[in-house]
C-alpha cells in the first residue's frame, strides 16, 4: 500500500508542476508529450485528477497516525 500512495504522490505532484509550468512559461508538458493523440493527453488529465483525489484520503491517514 506504501508504494501506491508513494506513485499517486508523485503523479499529483507531477501534475501540479504541470500547471506551474502552464501558467508561469504557458508550456504544457502534458501537451507536448502527446500532442499526436487528445484521447491520450485527456486520459493522462484524468489518472492526474484521480490520482490527487486519493491524495485527499492520505491527509485523513496522515493526521489519524498522529
């Protein structure tokens, strides 16, 4: 379980450098990377939104151990 929170963590972290780049440079990582496929770059969106959605449950899990 530790290396799926561990993945998740970094994909949400990755994702929000992804909007600092977009609105600090306007360069989207996620667009360059698959700019041949939208289908592609809209799957990886949503593994991104998922992803920081269950971010959102590890705070529940991190203040409880406390």
């Amino acid at each position: 379980m530790r290396f799926i929170n561990t993945i998740l963590t970094l994909i949400t972290i990755i994702g929000g450098f992804n909007w600092f780049l977009l609105a600090v440079f306007d360069f989207n990582i996620v667009h360059e990377i698959f700019k041949f496929s939208s289908v592609w770059e809209k799957v990886i969106y949503v593994v991104i939104g998922l992803s920081s959605l269950y971010c959102l449950s590890l705070i529940k899990m991190i203040y409880k151990s406390k």
